[in-house]
C-alpha cells in the first residue's frame, strides 16, 4: 500500500493571503494566494487538484511549477532555494463543479426562479481544489481571505466581515484574520440568504440562515439550540468560545449531514431548519443532536485538532458523546442517554462484529482512503462509546477537569491520542492510556459468557463476530460494571471464577456503557426476563437485554427464535426507546418469512398483538397534555399495527391522508404515506414523486421519500429508479437514501441491485471523491439475503476493491451478507416452527 507523503514536513506555512474571484455564471474562480512559512529543503511540495497555476513567485522571483500526478501535489522550484523563512505567492484558476466539495453551487428554487448559493466543503482534503496549500491538518496558519463575488448577496467566512465594498461592478468582502487553524475547517458560503440572530451570556453572535426559500419561523429552533449549546460548552469546557460570531446555515445541496468549518458551520436542510408547525418531535431531536455535534467540534477539531487522520477519531468519537451530553443538559425530558444506549449502540455492535472492521483509530496510507475512514459505526457510535464507557469509569468531575485540562495546554494546537489519555490520567489517577489504547486499537470486542452454579460465577470472554472469522486471542480490560460487588471491576483476563452465595439478580453492564454483550446462561437469564416482565429492571436494562439478544441471535449464541419468548416478557412495556427494540427486534424476523406467506402472515398478527394494548391505550390521535415520548411511541405502535395489515387501521391512515398531506400529525406522517403506498394505486404513487421534486421543506420530502420506496409496484419502483439520476426530481445528496430504502424493500430489491450494476459509471462519476461514495457497496449489502444474490454482489463488488476508498466497504459487506445467508439458514426452521406454534 502507497503511503501519502506529509508535506508538512517539508514546509511549514505560518500565514494564508487568500484573494478568490467568483465568477458564478461562468462556472469558474480565479485567485492568488500569498504564503508565508518556512521551508526545510531545498523544493517546496503544496497541494493542488485541479487547479491551473498561472504565476508563481519565491521570495518576488519567478518559481517554476510543475503538478505531480500523484497525491494531487504541486512542485515548486527554485534555483538556489534554501531551507529556511520564505514568502509564495501563486496565481491559479479553478472550476466550480456540481460535486459536493471544494467550491460548488447549491440550487434552490424561489417565487418560481432557479438560483443557487455557492458554498464550500473542505473536509476532509478538499481546499486543495481552491487554493493551492498544505492541506494536512497539522498545517495549521492563520489565514487572511478577501472574497469577491457579485453585488447584492450575503457573503459568509469563518470570521466577520473586516470591510466591504463594492469595487467596478462587484463586491468586495474582506474578513478578520482567523486564529490558527487547519485548513480542512475553512469555509465560504455566498448567495441570498436570511437569518435569525441571538447572542450567547458571554457576548457571541450567533446566526441561523435559509434560503428564502424557507421560513424565517423555521429557524427559530435552531437558534435556541446553538445559542445555549455555546453557553453549555463554555461551560463544561472551562474555555470560552473562540471566536466572535458562530454561523449555521442550512444548504439546499450538502453532501453529508453538517460540516463544522469553524465560525460557519453548514448543514443539509433537514439538519438544521424545522417549521413550527409541520415538523416531529424527532426531527427536532436529531437537529438538536446535529447542532450540539458541530458546535463541539469547534473546540474538539477545531480548537485541538489531531495531528493526522489516524485520529480522526479524537474529532468525530468525542463530539458524538458531546452531542449526548450538551442536549440532555438542554432538554433533560427527551432522556437521550436512552436513544444513546439504542441508536449508537446498535450501530456500533452490529458492525464491530463483522471480520475486517477497521479500529477507532485506524492508518491512513493513501489520500482517498480518508474519506472511507468515516464509518459512522465505529468512528463515531463505538468511539463515543468508548468515551461514554472512560466517563462511567472516572466519574464525570475527573472526566471534566481532564478536558479543561487538555483544552487549556493544546489551545490551537494537535494532538494524539496519548495527549488525551495524559490529561484523564492526571485527573483521575488511574492509567487511562493502557485501557483504552487496547479499546481504541483493537478492532470488534468482546462477548462475556456468565454463569452461576453452586456459589461461584464463572466468567469468560472472547471476541465477538457475527458471520465468518478466523479465530481469535483478543483480550479487553472491560469494566464490567456488575450488580453484585463478589464480581471484579475490570475482567482483563480470559476466564476468571469468583464465590457468590447469595441469589439475587445478577446483572452485567448494568449502565450499558461498556462496550460489550453478555452472554447469560440460562439460569441467570430466565430471573432478568422476569423482572423485565414484572417491571423491575429498570429502562436501559431492559432495552439493552433485548438489544444484545438480537446480536446474540445474530451472532450463533442463542436461535433467532428465542426472541420470541423474550418479546412475551416485554408485552407491558411502556417506554418509547425499548419500544423502538422491540419493533427492531420483530424485523429481525421479517427475513425469515419473506419466502413462507403463512409464517409471514402469523408474523403480522404476532407484531399487531405484541402492539395491541398500547394501540388501545394512544389511538391515534394526539391527546392534549401527552409526553412527546407518548406521542413518539405512537408511531412505532401504528406502524407495528400497520404491518399487521390491521384492515381498521389501513383505513384509518387513508382517511386522514385524504385529509391533506399537511394536516398529518408529523410524527405518523411516514407511516400514514407508506401504508397509502403500499395500498394505493400509481397514480398516487407518481403524483407524491411530482410533489416531492418541488416541495421545499426537506422533513416533509424525508417523509415522502420513507413513504414511497415502501411501495410494492413494480412500474412505480421503475419510475423511481429513472428518477434517480434526474437532480430536478431526486438530489444527489438524497441518491444514497432512496437507494437503500428501495434495496431494503423486498419488492424493488432486484430492481435496484440491477440499477446499481447498470450504471455504475454514472455512480463513480458523480460520487467518487466524495465521502458518500462509499455507501453505494455499503448500501448495497443491506438487501441480499441468498446464496445467489451474495454471489451477485461478489461478482460484481470484487473487482471494484482496487478502488482505495471502498476495499474495506466491499469487504465487510460480502462478510456482513455471508452472515446474513448463513443466519438464514442455520435459524430458519426453528423460527418458522415457533411461528406456526404462536397462537
Ligand atoms: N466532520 C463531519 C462531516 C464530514 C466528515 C464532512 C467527513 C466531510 C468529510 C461532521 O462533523 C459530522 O460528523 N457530520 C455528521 C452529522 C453528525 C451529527 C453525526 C454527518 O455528516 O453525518
Ligand atoms: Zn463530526
């Protein structure tokens, strides 16, 4: 494997003069940029993608340049240049391309006018496509950017505005210096936009901006979250937000979820604005989770950034557990910690289970690698996990004064992981670093088998898999958090046997912080499945019991059909987020019945009485002084309802959809859309398609999208398909989306494999680059469920693992599809065989 050269080491720029011209219209840029640093040999390396050079200068003397064609680097050379201080200054000129990245135009429509903003993402090697620089992110500089563009817009940097004025026809916009920064966190957004505007207690300014496309109402939520997520941080962090002004605004194209270029965070639609009105209770979460995840990024990333991409991580794992901690701090009756223990939870154990798995902190040979190291299951939900499982550990005070600690001696400059380890270490006193190097380097983890016979427990642990894997000697110091004090605090040995005399329940990962399933024997399991049933484990332990035995199931060590059983002692539930693995928990079954209909058909009727009395007690109409928590569960209850094909509740969701899409209570409004899908003609079908290529409200398009990949027409899957690569009906940002919901969908599955097959090229052309490229193999694995298609998909896949960005993807998806196969096979009989006995 090639390993990318570091520039840094060569040349170390201190200061950017960065002047852009934008020539919207014309599809191109123009710029010169001005670099002071220091060189350490005799030739100077930038980087540069495709970008042309047009002057360059060493020191006021011409330089000559010549591109490399590999790891998009640009030579610079000079006769008798020697090592030491040095000032370039470049030339060049680009293009503004419709990817995702660099400088690119995002469209909207207003009043019936096409218009677009531009907007950049630098993350995470893309700044190199606009100016030439030393785009590492221990490059850090400071940077002065002058910006000129057309008259009559907003225009938005990292910092405010220093002078503006108009100059020959166009504007001229110049910003304050930024502090020393990395230059994957730079950013410009230009364009018509409006905003909201709030200060935080200590005197930031912080805006919220849309498109006029949107309402201003929309983004009033937002406001509030970031405002008093600054004013949290400041807080827990003991360092004070760095910079004058905090930008978020909303791009109608964005190619991930949010981006957390410091000072001008930009986000998609979706993650952002919300209309008071129309908008669920869940998307307001997830838009406060997005806003709380950006906002700790601007001081971990952007404050303290890591030293190279191997410790990615140390960004992306920590503002993921930040998320958690801002918004219950925030909204303390949302109870996040639950969609903690369910979402990232799930997430991380269902993938860190297969072979190949990369490690939170994993090597990065070669630039196109970077972007496929951002594999949300283990860079974010097992990261956080494993921080969330370190602050269980030393409490929250040591937590705390480890990261003021670390914030106040790294300020503006890079770490490593050892770096974060030494400040928990002081504030704790524990040797953190030999614990969690072993977490954050080995890939997967561990499943500890418990049981209890006369007076001693005994314990084990090995690694855990779902599908194929060599064989294993891994260990983890797990901190196994018991209920019963005879049991050690960390298990780092293989098998251990401890005296326990007396009986009571006995229980393991009891806060479900650490990052690993029990395997309970039989006797152990059968007291914990009572106290679920008689409403004495408390919430996260009886989500987390149903959790691990899904993966159990998964992964061999109990049949997928003793789910069912376990489902019987949950019959009077009542909390949303179990609720949510209990609906998760009967999907895993779908797979088992796709090919037998009286199995199906006795699975419907099992979900719709597993539904049935908390259908009973919430209807479906939302009562006036309910929980939001009751108004969520509802439509994980209708939803369950619906499959059961309940012919009362059919009816119930045509009536109200008859109603007007827009008087849907928001939160039943996807299942309302899929069940008159699934129902309904194709003519309504295809006149939702019409509707959602126009509508600008991104949460009700989210809906619409749900509602109609669930379709079962073979003429409106067809349709769909064509509309994919048509950006005025489907986004390319949303491409990803509508081809894994369809892929999932048993009736359009073969379809969509043979539209992925058949034009590949335009998926490369129009991705590759891109961090989304990557969900295409991803995506993809998500659907096949036989021999034939698994061979389909390594026929097709195998020789596309020479691509850098998608080896490990390919990989884990023919491992994740092999288990997929295997678990069919081997769980099928007994499933269907406690499925005929269910009464
Ligand atoms: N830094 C990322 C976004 C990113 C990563 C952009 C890699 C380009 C390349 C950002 O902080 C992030 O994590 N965004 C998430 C949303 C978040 C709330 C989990 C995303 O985009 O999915
Ligand atoms: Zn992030």
């Amino acid at each position: 494997m090639t390993t990318v050269p570091r520039l840094y080491n060569q040349f170390i720029p201190t200061h950017y003069d960065l002047s852009l011209t934008l020539q919207r219209a014309e599809r191109v840029f123009t710029g010169t940029v001005t670099i002071t640093g220091a060189a350490m040999s005799d030739t100077i390396r930038l980087h540069a993608k495709d970008l042309t050079i047009t002057s360059a200068l060493i020191d006021g003397s011409e330089a000559r340049t010549s591109p490399t064609d590999e790891f998009d680097e640009l030579l610079l050379e000079h006769d008798g240049l020697k090592p030491g201080n040095h000032v370039i200054v470049l030339g060049f000129e680009g293009t503004i391309t419709d990817g995702m990245h660099g400088l690119y135009p995002s469209l909207f429509e207003h009043n019936g006018i096409k218009k677009e903003l531009l907007a950049t993402q630098f993350e995470s090697h893309h700044a190199r496509e606009v100016f030439p620089c030393i785009d590492e992110p221990e490059a850090k500089a400071t940077f002065d950017v002058t910006l000129t563009t057309e008259t009559g817009i907003t225009v938005l940097g990292n910092m405010p505005i220093d002078w503006q004025r108009e100059e020959d026809g166009a504007l001229v916009t110049a910003f304050e210096t930024t502090p020393r920064m990395s230059t994957y966190l730079l950013a410009w957004v230009t364009g018509e936009l409006h905003r909201r505007t709030a200060q935080t207690s200590s005197g930031v300014e912080v805006n919220v901006w849309a498109t006029p496309a949107q309402s201003a109402e929309s983004l009033d939520f937002a406001l509030d979250i970031a405002t008093r997520s600054i004013e949290f941080y400041d807080e827990y962090f003991g360092t004070a937000y760095p910079l004058p002004k905090s930008d978020h605004v909303a791009l109608p194209d964005f190619s991930s979820g949010a981006m957390e270029n410091w000072g001008l965070i930009t986000y998609r639609e979706i993650a952002l604005l919300s209309d008071p009105t129309t908008s669920s209770i869940s998307t307001r979460q997830y838009i406060a989770t997005v806003i709380a995840h950006e906002l700790a990024h601007q001081w971990f990333g952007n404050l303290v950034t890591m030293k190279w991409w191997n410790n990615l991580w140390l960004n992306e794992s920590f503002a993921t557990l930040m998320e958690y901690l801002a918004v219950d701090a925030l909204h303390p009756e949302w109870n996040v910690w639950l969609d903690f223990a369910s979402s990232e939870t799930i997430a991380a154990l269902r993938r860190d289970a297969l072979h190949g798995v990369q490690p939170v902190q994993t090597e990065v040979n070669h630039p196109d690698e970077i972007n496929s190291l951002f594999d949300g299951a283990i860079v974010y939900a097992k990261g956080a996990r494993l921080l969330h499982m370190l602050r269980q550990y030393i409490g929250n005070e040591a937590f705390q004064s480890g990261l003021k600690d670390y914030f106040a001696s790294h300020a503006y400059k890079n770490t490593e992981a050892h770096d974060l380890w030494d400040a928990f270490t002081q504030a704790s006193g524990h040797n953190i670093g030999v614990m969690m190097d072993v977490w954050i380097s080995q890939p997967g983890y561990p499943v500890v088998h418990i049981n209890q016979t006369d007076g001693t427990v005994h314990l084990r642990q090995e690694q855990f898999y779902i599908g194929d894997h060599p064989s294993s000697d891994a260990l983890w110091p797990i901190p196994l958090d018991a209920t019963c004090s005879e049991l050690p605090t960390i298990l780092d040995e293989r098998e251990t046997t401890v005296a326990r005399t007396h009986s009571s329940l006995l229980q393991l990962n009891k806060h479900d912080s650490a990052h690993f399933v029990t395997h309970y024997s039989e006797n152990l399991r059968q007291p914990l499945l009572e106290a679920v049933a008689s409403n004495e484990l408390d919430t996260v332990s009886r989500l987390s019991l149903l959790n691990e035995a899904t993966l159990l199931a998964r992964g061999g060590y109990i049949s997928s059909a003793d789910l069912l059983p376990y489902l019987k002692s949950y019959a009077h539930e009542s909390s949303e987020p179990v609720w949510g693995i209990m609906a998760l928990t009967l999907a895993e079954l779908r797979k088992f019945v796709e090919q037998d209909p009286e199995a199906e058909r006795r699975l419907r009727l099992l979900s719709g009485n597993v539904a049935r009395e908390q259908y009973e007690k919430l209807g479906w109409q939302q009562r006036e002084h309910e929980s939001e928590e009751e108004t969520k569960l509802r439509a994980i209850i209708i939803g369950l309802t619906l499959y059961s094909e309940d012919p009362q509740a059919i009816d119930e969701a045509q009536r109200r959809y008859a109603e007007g899409i827009e008087t849907l209570d928001p939160e039943l409004r996807p299942g309302i859309i899929s069940s008159v899908v699934r129902y309904g003609s194709d003519e309504l079908a295809l006149s939702l398609l019409e509707r959602y290529s126009s509508v600008t409200n991104a949460e009700l398009a989210q809906d619409i999208c749900s509602g109609l990949t669930s379709t079962r027409s073979l003429a409106v899957i067809e349709t769909i398909l064509a509309s994919l690569q048509d950006a005025s009906i489907i986004r390319p940002q949303d491409v990803g989306r509508w081809f894994v919901y369809l892929i999932r969908n048993r009736y359009a599955r073969e379809k969509t494999w043979e539209w992925l097959t058949t034009h590949w090229d335009w998926i490369e052309e129009t991705f590759g680059g891109d961090k989304s490229f990557d969900y295409f193999p991803q995506y993809a694995a998500a659907g096949p469920m036989t021999q034939e298609q698994l061979d389909a998909y390594i026929e097709f896949f195998t020789p596309k693992r020479s691509i850098a960005a998608l080896t490990r993807v390919i990989d884990l998806g023919i491992v994740e599809i092999k288990a997929r196969v295997a678990l069919l096979e081997r769980d099928s009989p007994a499933v269907l065989r406690a499925l005929r006995s269910e009464e």
